[in-house]
C-alpha cells in the first residue's frame, strides 16, 4: 500500500526560465507554485535528449549505468533510425517496476523507453518521434493492448497522427480518463506540445509559448480528475521538466570529415553511409558522440573534429564516462550555442545553414537540445505539491537524477540498488 498517489507529469522541454520569466502565461503553475515546492534550477545529465533524461529520471542514475545514452540507436545506413524505444534496452530498475514489486498499480502515457514493460496500463511512445503511425499492430504489441485500443476507441478522434497539439489532447484525455477510472498509485504523464514547438519555431517563439498555455491548462485538467476520482487529499503530484533548449542555425556534419579522411563511406545520392565505419558520430543534437575503433588514431581524430567551424568542446572517453555519459564512446563533442550536429554526409559542405523552407523534416530545427549541462540558463525545473510536500517552499538546485528517489520516497519505496542520485532535501514534510 502506498502512503500517497503519485502522478509525475512532464513538460518536455520546460526549464527553470519558463516558470521564472513567463509566469503569467501559466496561472496553474503559479498557483501550484505557491502550494507546494519548487525546486528552481534542476541540473540536466549529458547529454540533454529526452529519452537519456527520462530514463535518468525513473532510475536515479546516469546513462552510463542505465544505458539509455542517446535518443536513437547507431544504425549508418538508416536515414531515420530506431529509437530506445524499450525497457529491455534499460539496465537500472526504473521505479514503475520497483512500485510493480511492491504491489502498487502503475500508469503511464508516452514515457519514454516503456514499451514492453510490465506497466498496468502503458500508452508506450514507441515510433520516431511520436506513437502513432499506421503500424497499429507494434504499437498493441509494445503498450497494454487492451487498454490501449479502449482509449484510443475513446479518444481517438482527438488525434491528427502525431502532431502537435493533438497528441498532447489525446495524451490528457487518456490520462484523466485512467486517473478517474482506474485510481493507479503511480501515474506517469509525458507531453510533448511545447518541445515540438520550440524545435520548429524556436525557444520563444510565440508558438512555444502558445504551448506552454496549453500545458498549464492540461495539468488543471490532470489535478482535477484526482478530484473527480476522491483521491485528490492523498495524491502527491509533480510537474517537471526534462531539459531546456538553444535556438540554432547551423547544422555540423561531422561524418563528412571523416569520409574526406576515409574513416567511413558514404552511400551515393544518400545522406547515410555504410556500416564498415572506422570512425563515427552519432548526433545527440547539441553534442555528438564520437565511436572509433581500435586502429584509429584518436589524437588526430580529436586534431580533425577541434578544427571545425562551431565545435565548443571535446571531452575524452574517460570524462565523458565521468560525467556518465556513453562508455563506450571514444570521445564526446559539444557545439556552440547556435549550431548542432546531424550524422549526415553528401551534404553541401561540413557546416551548413539551417534552411527556413526545411524546418520540420527530418533534423531540420530552430531549436534543439541535447548540449552538456553547463550550458549558461540551460537548467531545467520541477514543482512538488500534495499532502507529502512542504508547502510555500523553494529549493534552489538539484541534479535531475534526484528526482527519482525523491519520488520513491514520496510512495515509501526504495531502489534495490543505491542510487547516484538522493532525496532533494527540504521538499518532503517530516513525518511525525
């Protein structure tokens, strides 16, 4: 038994200067601001994607330990590869399946890297980008197949395929329909509104702040239906985000350094290459990996990458791990705050200007994230409230793998293993 609810909503993209410079724009938020806790400046892992983050999250580790380093997966020849799509790929336990252990029911809709999971009731986020395509029969296979074709029997015809906002609809509907009706003691809650806008429009482009309303008003719509269910006085909710974004307009395509140097090949009339690599970039947008192998000369490799217009930073191997990054990388790059890295070769030239009339195919941005977390104002942000939480509180900083335990704290759990991250001090009330 559970000593309260939780229900973890995440706002993808959402950082600290959001809920600090546009407060008017999120009437719910403030309030639940004031109510609650809310820890400001949340520290993000490197690199700053989505799926590393969520996944860092849920475990309380880095991603050199629960293995979710990157978004997608390191396929040469695939213009659009597959991402970590399930919890297979993950090596740490999450706390969905800690709560599962324990007795407790679980919810979730679009978290990333769930699908195959052991959740009750799980709309897993499991083709590019988004969920929904026509392969209906994967998507069954990956979530709770019932439960998923009864809400999308419901609530289907709020969807327009996986666009935005539509898909956040959708997600909500699901959402506060399950809350309601099935009253799971965790619940987790992924939209994506604000993210896809920021990446077509940019940071703070009317759009993304368009979105940002619209994310207010479904966290209202989510506290209500606890409401509506009677759980409300024993449901501890946060609301989070999972990193922050840069705008950009200029895209580094490393690989074609290394194909002019004949460490890769490159497939003709294709942006893709060939699987018998020496060297590779993997992009994670505002950083890239860099996998070598053992024949190749890494400090000239480092010499070749250094000298490229846009590149900020190089961390080795060895630091990168530090930072628990990918261990398996031979180096990890950063670029400047106004460009990203793309994996592509056959491109006009090593660095190219992000074309207007491109943006919205495929890694065509405005804006992007996945840069380190030292990045200036690049923090992320989190807000506490519920019977559990101190009210009227801030926290200054924390790191995002604290966020975790915190919230098996919240339910009375504890991770079999210890954790890189800790409880955030000064956001649970002492129990008497």
């Amino acid at each position: 038994m559970a000593l309260h609810k939780l229900v973890v909503i995440s706002l993808d993209s959402m950082g600290f200067r959001d809920l600090n410079e546009l407060r008017t724009l999120v009437p719910h938020l403030d309030q639940l601001i004031k109510q609650g806790t809310w820890v400001k400046r949340v520290r993000g892992i490197f690199p700053t994607l989505t799926y590393p983050s969520h996944t860092s999250i849920i475990t309380g580790q880095y991603p050199a330990i629960h293995g979710i380093v990157n978004n997608t997966k390191l396929q040469p020849r695939r213009e659009s590869p597959d991402w970590y799509w399930y919890r297979k790929d993950v090596k740490a336990m999450p706390l969905y399946d800690v709560a599962r252990e324990a007795g407790l029911t679980t919810a979730a809709f679009l978290w990333p890297v769930t699908a195959g999971s052991k959740i009750n009731y799980n709309l897993a986020e499991i083709f590019p980008n988004r969920i929904w395509t026509n392969q209906v029969l994967v998507s069954l296979k990956a979530s709770s197949p019932l439960f998923l074709y009864k809400m999308n029997h419901r609530y289907g015809k709020l969807r327009r395929g996986i666009k935005q906002p539509w898909l956040d609809d959708f997600v909500t509907a699901c959402a506060v329909d399950t809350i309601k009706n099935k009253r799971p003691d965790l619940t987790l809650i992924h939209l994506v509104d604000m993210d896809s806008m920021r990446h077509r429009n940019g940071v703070r482009s009317p759009q993304a702040k368009a979105a940002l309303k619209r994310l207010d008003s479904r966290v209202a719509k989510i506290i209500q239906a606890s409401r509506d269910a009677g759980t409300y006085d024993d449901t501890d909710f946060v609301i989070l985000g999972d990193h922050y974004q840069i705008n950009v307009d200029k895209m580094i395509h490393l690989n074609m350094v290394f194909a002019k140097h004949g460490l890769l090949t490159p497939i003709k009339e294709k942006t893709t290459y060939k699987n018998d690599w020496q060297a590779t970039a993997k992009t994670c947008d505002g950083e890239t990996y860099v996998y070598a192998k053992k024949s190749v000369n890494l400090s000239k490799l480092k010499q070749l990458v250094a000298g490229v217009e846009g590149v900020e930073r190089i961390y080795d191997g060895a630091e990168a791990v530090k930072l628990g990054a990918d261990p398996k990388c031979a180096f990890l790059v950063e670029a400047k705050p106004g460009y990203y890295f793309t994996d592509e070769v056959n491109r006009p030239a090593v660095v190219e200007k992000v074309d207007p009339n491109s943006l919205g195919s495929h890694d065509r941005y405005r804006a992007v994230h996945g840069y380190g977390p030292n990045q200036p104002d690049y923090f992320t942000t989190a807000i506490f409230v519920g019977p559990s939480i101190n009210q009227g509180k801030t926290v200054e900083t924390a790191h995002l793998v604290d966020e975790g335990p915190t919230f098996a704290k919240i339910l009375g759990l504890h991770y079999p293993a210890p954790t890189a991250g800790q409880i955030i001090p000064g956001v649970i009330k002492k129990r008497g």
